[in-house]
C-alpha cells in the first residue's frame, strides 16, 4: 500500500519512523511519503490560507495551493493501484471506526490531506470527488483539534497495522478491542501473578486453553456491557453462543427470537402491581410445561384456579417468597416471526418472564406460604437446612434460547439464598427434556418424581434439588 500525506508540518510525521509502522515502511508492505503543502505557495510569504468568504472567526486553507499540491500527487503512477483514496481529516466527517480502517486497508493507496486552522475549502474535496476520485471526510472523535496530521496519524497506524506482515502476531487481531467480534477487549495480565495484593485470575495458570477461553470472552463481554453499551446493542445474534447469551442476560441484555439485536433487560422483584400481567404471562407459558400431555380443559382449568391475579398479589407482599420478574426495556427490532404481538412500538416495558421460590416458613397463623406444594419424600434436607421450593420459572416462547432463563434461576437462587433458604427443590414434567437439561445447567440433579395434580388429572414429575450456595 502507498500512503501520502499533504502536510505544512512534515516533522509531525516522523514519529511514522517509528516501531513497526517505520519497519513496514522501511522494507515492508507500506510505501509512505511526506510532502509539504507549502511547496506548492508561489508568494513570498509561502502563503496557504486566507479570510473566510461571509466573514468570521479563523483562516481557511486555499483552495488553489491544495490544488496543485493533490494534483501532483495524485498524478503520481501507482501500478496495481486500481483503488485510491482522498481522505480529509475533519472533525465535521464520519466518524473513524474499526470497520472503516478495515475498509482502507484494502486500498491500494491512500492521500491524506491534512488541514489546519479553519480547514480546507470546501470546494477541494467536491472537486476531486468529482473527478471520480473516492473522497472520505474522516473524525477521529467528537472533539477538535488544531490540524489533521494527529488524526491521521492514528488512522495510519490503524490501517497500516492491518496489512499482512505489519504485526508480528496476526493473532493479535483477532481478539483485540473493536475486532471482529464487536467487542472490548478483554483485561490482559503477565508475570508476576501476584502484584501489590492483586491476583490474577488462576484460571489463567489452569493450562486449560476451553476454560481460559471462556473466561476471557465472559470479561470481553462484562466490559463491554460496563463501558460500551451502544457496541451490546450492534452485537450480531448469530456471533452470541448459550453461554453469551446466559450472561448477558444476567449483564441486562437479552436476545429475543428473532431479534436484530440484544436489547435491554431488567430483572426485579414483583409488586402486587404486577399481579395481573404475571397472570397473564402465566397463562400463556403454563402449557408449554406439559401442554402436549394434559388435556387442554384440565390445563385451562389449573391455570383459572391457581395462576391468578391473587395469587401472584399474595406472593408478591409474602417475605417467604422471592418473585422476580424480567421485563424488556424496549421492542427488539424483529426480523421473522419473534414476540408476535408483543414486539409493539410501545415504550413501556414488557413482561417477558419470572421465576418464584416458595419458602418452607411457618407465619404466626401456622400457615406456609400460600400455593406452596407439599414436599415430595425423595427431598432430603441436611439437618437444619430450610427448604424452599423452585415453583416457577417460565419465559415468553419468543425467548428461549435468549439466556433469560438462566439469568432469572440464578436471581432467584442468590436471592433465595440471601433469604435464608439452603436447599431448593422443584418439579418439572417427565417428558419435558428442555426443561430437564436447563435446570442441569444450572446445578440440580434428580433425586426422584412425584405425582401433580393439573386441573384434576395426574401429571408425572422427575424432582431435582440444588443448595443455593453451590457455584454461585
């Protein structure tokens, strides 16, 4: 690639000399050349600029002195050059990303015109744009500068660096800030690994190169969300695998079925405000538990009978029960099919799943927690171990697959847990196998079944336990 840049300042450029942007120029893949604009100013006084056309603050950079400066250089043969570039360094162009230097590093040869005081006229780069000449007007930033020549510096070094043969390491690009994962780049550390009281993580000394892997990915991703979240918001779905998606979730973003995007999560407890949307969110997961077992009168039945209003108004005032709810924020942007009827251009954010543990707690009346199930024999607590039992944990079908269900078992868990619970329990029906392998993933193990009533007939239950302070 041959790089020029038009400058009244040429020793700027010098620190191009420099590590390895100076070696690639020096006998690498890069040819650079700096010229001086003033060569190129006829007067005495190698004059560049003048007064504002209408008035106002400030000097502009001469239309005919650029002129003759880009046209000499511009005539320069370049062979195998079929794409060259103008590109005017300016706070008032488009704003210079990764993706941009990933575009420039596949030109053949760049021009960078670098300006000062008020900046060039106009009328420069409308004239080589058109002769037909790709002009890009670039920002490094929102924030000004005196000239051009630091900016492009940067974006020199951000290209160049992308050359074949640049960095010693070509790895090295993979996984860095603003990569093609779209993500900051995770924390780095060397030797030694104790440092003024700080630890490295010991995961990193394993040798296991999966979970050294995906530690790092988990931090790429808490930082982003922590410090860039407008890049969440651009991830691509398809890049996020079960084990990004869990934590994203669990970091306030969630990816619905179909959606563009992560787009914004919370999860909080409920209040009897919720009551009426918790049932209705209850009403159209319940089935997917055990729809294709119970017969759909018996399903309507419980669901009239026990997920109701009331309910979900009593749980959310009892201390005995940790309900959490997730809401989406704002509508994803769906591409197929996704939250039918629920991805509105509604503001106000939308219940989309909750989870509730039941806590085995006598009140001064004697009575448990109201809709509690009985505990089935094959849960065996330690002794003094409170039990409490994982009563539900459902999502709108638009979110499967979303990382949503993770995030809110492992909220209601910790939760749970702060509350005084030490073991939980749940039910989940023998032939729902999904079910079965997320509630795996989240640390319970079967201990046994049990038999459940839905509406008046019998359901059949495989019944799973984990102690809240397992792996948490």
């Amino acid at each position: 690639m041959r790089i020029d840049v038009v400058t009244i300042f040429p020793d700027y450029l010098k620190v191009l000399d420099l590590s390895l942007i100076g070696k690639a120029a020096d006998h690498g893949p890069l040819d650079l050349h700096v010229h001086d604009l003033r060569d190129h100013a006829h007067d005495r006084h190698r004059t560049v600029d003048d007064t504002p056309l209408g008035g106002g603050a400030g000097m502009v950079m001469k239309p005919d002195v650029w002129g003759e400066a880009l046209d000499d250089v511009l005539a320069v043969d370049t062979p195998g050059a079929p794409r060259q570039v103008l590109i005017v360094p300016t706070p008032a162009g488009e704003v210079f990303t990764q993706r941009t230097a990933e575009d420039l590093a596949g030109a053949e040869r760049l021009v960078f015109a670098c300006g000062r005081y008020e900046g060039i006229d106009a009328r420069v780069p409308e004239h080589y744009a058109s002769r037909g000449i790709e002009v890009r007007e670039l920002s490094i930033g929102d924030y000004v500068l005196n000239g051009g020549e630091v900016a492009t510096i940067v974006m020199i070094e951000a290209i160049a660096r992308l050359l074949p043969g640049v960095l010693g390491n070509p790895e090295s690009l993979v996984e860095e800030s603003h990569g093609v994962a779209g993500l900051l780049e995770y924390p780095v550390h060397t030797r030694p690994t104790r440092w003024r009281g700080l630890e490295v993580d010991p995961v990193l000394l394993s040798g296991d190169h999966g979970r050294i892997a995906r530690a790092r990915r988990d931090q790429a991703l808490t930082r982003t969300v922590e410090r860039r979240p407008d890049m969440i918001r651009a991830l691509d779905p398809a890049g996020l695998d079960r084990e990004d998606r869990a934590l994203l979730a669990r970091l306030g973003w969630a990816v619905p079925a179909g959606a563009d995007h992560p787009v914004p999560v919370r999860l909080r407890n409920a209040t009897a405000d919720d009551a009426h949307a918790l049932a209705e969110l209850a009403a159209r997961t319940f089935p997917d538990a055990c729809g294709n077992v119970i017969d759909p009168e018996f399903l309507e039945r419980h669901i009239a009978t026990n997920l109701v209003p009331e309910l979900f108004a009593t749980w959310a005032d009892d201390d005995r029960v940790d309900l959490i709810l997730a809401e989406l924020l704002e509508p994803p942007s769906v591409r197929d099919g996704g939250l039918e009827g629920r991805a509105s251009t509604s503001t106000a954010p939308a219940l989309v799943g909750y989870a509730a543990v039941l806590r085995e707690e006598a009140d001064s009346d004697g009575e448990q927690p109201h809709g509690i199930d009985p505990r089935p024999a094959c849960v065996r607590p330690a002794g003094g171990e409170v039990v409490g039992e994982l009563s539900k944990v459902y999502v709108d079908a638009a979110m499967r697959g979303s990382g949503l269900t993770p995030a809110l078992m492992d909220a209601v868990t910790r939760q749970a847990g702060a509350h005084g619970t030490d073991l939980l329990w749940l039910g989940t029906h023998v032939t729902n196998k999904r079910a079965q392998k997320a509630y795996k993933r989240a640390g319970f193990r079967q201990v046994g079944t049990r038999t459940y009533n839905v509406g008046g007939q019998d359901a059949h239950d495989v019944v799973m336990t984990r102690r809240t302070g397992e792996g948490l």
